[in-house]
C-alpha cells in the first residue's frame, strides 16, 4: 500500500468521524463524565487535524515503518479523550505501520465505536486491544513483530519498565504528565491571560495534562488578577454532562478524585487560602481558587487532573524563573507579558526537536507560548507540529547502532515511529 493510499484512508476517517459527534458525545458523557459541550468541540478540532495530514506528504511520504514491512506499533492510549486519540493512530499508521491500540479501561464503549467506523476504513492494519494494560505491555514487549511502544499515562507505571526496553532493544515513546507554570507579569495583557486561563484550565473540569498547574502572578498585579479570576471562576457552569451548557463536570477518575483531595488537605495545612469552592462531592470537584499557595505543597508538585486553581505571588523574573524550573515534569509553560516575559520564555524553552540527552532534563520545557493561548500554540500538533516534553513529563529509550539512550524534546509520531525512506 503506498502513501497515498494511507493518506486517502486518513482523509475518509476524517470525513466519517463527524457522523459519530452524537455517539461520541453520549459515551464520553457517560463513561468518562466529559462534558457534551467539550466532546463536540474534540470532534471538530480532530477532524481538522486529521485533514492537515493533506500537507505531509512532502516529508512523509517518502518513510518506511520503523520495523520494516509489516511490522506495528502498540499505543496504548489515555481516557482523558474521545476522538483526539485518532490524531495519534493516524500519525502512527500514515507512516506505513499497522496499530495496535488499547483504550483506557473507562473508555472500553469508545473503542467499541471506534472499532466500529475503523474497520471498514483500515480492516486488520489496526486493531484494538481489551486486555489489561500490565498484558499489553508484556504482549507488545514478546511480540516480534511490534516494533514501538507508545504510552500515555503515568511516569512512575512505565519507569520500570526500562530494563525490559534495554533488553527487547525496542523503541518506547511515553507521553506523560504536567505540572505546567502559567507565568503572568505585570505589564501583560490579563484579559489575555484571563481568557487563556479559562479555557485552559476548566476544559474537560482540567483534565488535560497541557492544562495550566502552577499559577505564579506577579505581586504588583496578584491581587486584581485573582479577583478578576474568581469572578470568573464564579460563572462556571457545574452539572451533568449531558448537559450541553455544562463547564464543569464530574471527574471521570476516582484516583485523579483522590489525589484532588490529598492536595487541597497539603495546601489547607500549610496555611493556603482557599478563597472559593474547596467541595467534593463523589467525584464531582467543584471550580477551586487556592491562593498563596507556597512550592513545597503537593498541588504544586504533582499534576492536578481537576478544576483547582493553584496560584502564588512572584516579585522578580529571576524567582519566578527559577521556580517554574523547579519541577520534575516539563511538559508546556505560558508566559504573559512584555521584555521579562520575553527572557523567561525562552529560558524555559528546550530545543526544537527530540534530542539524546545524558539524563532526564528538568527546568525545560516541550513547548512554551509567550502572549498566545494554548489552541494557537497546540494547532496542527501531532500532524505538523512537533510537541513533547522534558523531565518526567515525557521521553523515548531506543537502542541505536548497538547503544541504549534516552531522548527528550518535542516530537512527530510519524516521524519516531519510521524510518527515512
């Protein structure tokens, strides 16, 4: 099959996708608690970027399947979507391999769907995979024919599992966590910052692992900025999410619940103000504000998959600099004002593309927007936008020429799951 037959499957998959939105936006609503209203605007915005795959046929065209033909690449994929995830198994397979994917065990109805609309597009070149995730992995490792592993999840379950990837020699790509800084300075534009916040933060009732964590304001500005922020915090929308005005949904993950409450009782301890909401009920998180919040807390630390707003003062670039450095994950940060901004971003920026790198990388980060917001730097990603991440948040092992490295950065899919033709 060449290129543009894969491409031609790609474009009918784009095309049909848009018949599914309703079914789409029933199962995310039931299974996952995802809001209707953020379903169908996945669905749009996946269907744009299956159709931007129309522009890579110049630099893709020409590459074969990282195992040669035939072989494929195991993704097993995150439940905190519904139809990005065909942005990830079209990239993969326009590139000349079969798929193996896995859902999440909370989305097992998507697949079903999926699988539904897939198959008389792609027949057997990809399938789906309704084992656990522990037999995934062992079978995608013992498979001879796979030849890449790709996981989005949690660093601490994939970190054991480098012996295993030294061994087999095969290539592994993880696409982990944030902890992502939000950085605004005093001669920014807040309305700007105010805006991005929102829709960054609260989409999918923040679960997004590029959604904003750490909220650093400068000081001269902290005050009317949290204002202005709970005020609109305030007018949030919290319900069903069959609902098509609801924002804020339930939580879809019962140990994303937990850690939301582990980390509200840290801040409430260490004598963090919470100015608004602070409430769960069963899974339902209500819009959160928590200020003055210090670095040491563990909604600063660890990722927060929910709608809680962690945010703290800054009173110079060089503080603020080196304290959204200080984290072990690197996946986005944004940056809001004028020549400060400017420096700190692109302190905070890591190269262009996926690099070797002695060890894990922190204090850098995958992407970096300076006065621009998230669907403006995330547009086109995964198809001719390179995004990844650094630390914790992210990373490849491969054996090259006989070697075992690490590599880190942003990246193509297609790209690290072929080979130049």
């Amino acid at each position: 099959m060449t290129f543009d037959d894969r491409l031609e499957k790609v474009m009918d998959l784009a095309n049909v996708l848009p018949r599914y939105k309703p079914d789409l936006m029933d199962l995310a609503a039931r299974s996952l608690k995802f809001a209707v209203k953020d379903t169908a605007y996945e669905v749009d915005i996946t269907r744009d970027r299956l159709q931007l795959f129309e522009y890579t046929e110049y630099f893709l065209s020409p590459r074969q399947p990282l195992g040669g033909p035939g072989s494929r690449v195991a993704v097993m994929l995150s439940y905190n979507g519904s139809a990005w995830l065909n942005t990830v198994i079209a990239s993969v397979y326009l590139v000349g391999n079969k798929v193996l994917a896995k859902f999440a065990s909370r989305g097992h109805e998507l697949m079903g769907l999926t699988e539904s609309f897939y198959r008389p597009i792609f027949g057997d070149d990809i399938q789906f995979y309704r084992g656990d995730g522990r037999s995934f992995m062992q079978e995608a490792l013992q498979d001879p024919d796979v030849s890449c592993v790709i996981v989005f999840g949690f660093d601490a379950n994939v970190i054991p599992y480098e012996a295993d990837f030294r061994r087999t020699g095969k290539k592994f790509d993880f696409e982990g966590p944030g902890v992502d800084p939000f950085i605004v300075f005093p001669d920014a534009d807040l309305e700007l910052a105010l805006d991005d916040l929102m829709t960054a933060k609260f989409s999918y009732s923040g679960q997004t692992c590029s959604a904003p964590k750490r909220i650093f304001v400068h000081r001269a500005i902290y005050n009317e900025f949290i204002e202005k922020l709970v005020h609109r915090v305030r007018q949030l929308k919290v319900g069903d999410p069959h609902d098509p005005e609801t924002q804020v949904s339930p939580v879809g993950s019962d140990l994303a619940v937990s850690r939301i409450r582990e980390q509200l009782r840290d801040a409430a301890a260490k004598k963090a103000r919470i100015i608004m909401g602070g409430e769960i009920d069963g899974n339902l998180v209500y819009p959160t504000v928590i200020r003055d919040v210090t670095d040491e807390m563990s909604g600063m630390q660890e990722e927060v998959f929910g709608p809680v707003v962690f945010a703290s003062p800054f009173d110079t670039a060089a503080e603020v600099l080196a304290r959204a450095r200080n984290n072990r994950y690197g996946l986005r940060a944004a940056v809001f004002g004028g020549p400060e901004a400017k420096a700190v971003a692109r302190a905070l920026a890591g190269e262009k593309y996926c690099h070797p790198v002695p060890d894990f990388t922190f204090g850098k980060f995958g992407t970096v927007a300076l006065n621009a917001p998230r669907p403006q730097t995330w547009m086109g990603s995964f198809v001719t936008k390179a995004v990844g991440r650094y630390g914790y948040s992210g990373w490849i092992w491969e054996t090259v020429d006989g070697q075992f490295r690490l590599a880190q950065g942003p990246k193509l899919l297609s790209i690290e799951t072929s080979l130049p033709g």
